[in-house]
C-alpha cells in the first residue's frame, strides 16, 4: 500500500474558496461514510494526491491532521477542457466491509485474429466489482490471446477471481475481433457458382407466358 496521504481540515466553502486553494497547489476534498460522524472537508497537496493516483491505488490510508483513516478514493472530478484536478472524494471503510467500486479492465496477450488482418476493439473500459478490501486487485485482466477472427469475449467471460463478484447487467461484450471496416468479405471458393438472387415475380411471370404460349 502507498504511503499514507496527509490532509488537513478545511472551513468555509464555496467556489471563490476553492480557486484560492487550487492557486495556492492544494485541491478541495471531503470524507465521508464509515467510522464518521460527520462529512469532513479537507484540503490536499496536488503533488501528494497526483502521486496516489500514479500509484493506481483505491484503498489508502488518509492522514487527517494526524489521525489514519483507512478510506476508498470514491471520486475525482475534473475540469471540463483542460482535466484539471477539481475535487476529490473519499469514503471511510473498514476491512471487514465488502465494498462496491470501479475497476478499470486491461488487456494482455497478443489475438490470434490480429494475424489474419482482425482489428481488437476493445467497448468495455471498466466495470463494476463488489469485495472486501483485502481482495479488491488493482485492475480486471483479462487474457486476449485465444481471441480469433469474429470473437467476442464478454462480461461473463471475465477471469473468476477469489472474494470478487462482478456487478453488471445484461451481458455486454468486453473486447472483439473484427474485419476492419471496408474491407471486403472474403470470397467464395473457386469452383462454386454464384447463384443469382431470385426476382419476386419473376417465378410468376414465366409460368404464365409458359402457359399463354401453350394456347391455340
């Protein structure tokens, strides 16, 4: 676990506040959930809390004025056009409660579908997990190398890991193979004749002129 993040205690709020803050190299915060009986506002060195979050670590040990609080980075808002570190969110836990939180999804190996011109495209980035501290792993891998060409592994396909249970409704894929666009099916065998796609009518039509030919 990384080293533990020290916050102090902030009063007063509003946007004016915050701005002043955000000049001065620290960045808003509030705690909250397990173990406090009150939301707590505090202020973050930027340097400090952009360090954590290079870390990749969730679960981290606060330091509020001196006191350790064990808590989940719940949330990081951001700015609108230049991602700017706006505010940040953490929720107090304790290491017997099971917890819901975001994992990002990482891809590794190397698809077999790639070899024959396939384009991995991955459409899930993260999903949701529920487990006890202890067991939460930093990221959801999962392993492409038996992917082929037209091969779709979905969310129920995701590694089974120990105290982990995924939460998603439905079944949405996660990462497929595919023909990249415009380029042409492949083509029927040499040999075969292509049959030619049947006219509606055109049955009905020659029976009749067979039938009105076969009149004296």
């Amino acid at each position: 676990m990384a080293e533990a993040l020290k916050v102090k205690k902030r009063e007063g709020k509003g946007k004016y506040r915050a701005f002043g803050m955000r000049k001065a190299g620290f960045i808003p915060g509030v705690v909250y959930g397990k173990g406090m009986a009150e939301n707590v506002n505090v202020k973050i060195d930027l340097k400090e809390f952009q360090r954590i979050l290079k870390s990749g670590e969730r679960i981290i040990d606060l330091d509020i004025d001196g006191s350790l609080k064990k808590v989940l980075l719940k949330a990081v808002q951001h700015g609108t056009y230049d991602h700017e570190i706006l505010h940040a969110d953490f929720r107090g836990i304790s290491d017997k409660e099971v917890i819901e939180v975001d994992l990002m999804i990482e891809l590794k190996g190397e698809a077999p579908g790639t070899k024959v011109g396939g384009m991995i495209e991955q459409d899930l980035y993260q999903i949701a997990v529920r487990c006890l501290p202890g067991d939460m792993p930093e990221a959801i891998v999962v392993d492409i190398s038996t992917l082929q060409l037209g091969g779709i592994l979905y969310a129920e396909d995701l590694p089974r890991i120990k105290g982990v249970t995924y939460v998603f409704h439905g079944n949405p894929a996660v990462v497929s193979c595919h023909q990249p666009a415009g380029e042409e099916e492949p083509v029927a065998d040499a040999g075969e004749t292509p049959t030619a796609p049947e006219v509606i009518g055109e049955k009905e039509r020659e029976t009749k002129s067979t039938e009105d030919g076969g009149k004296k």
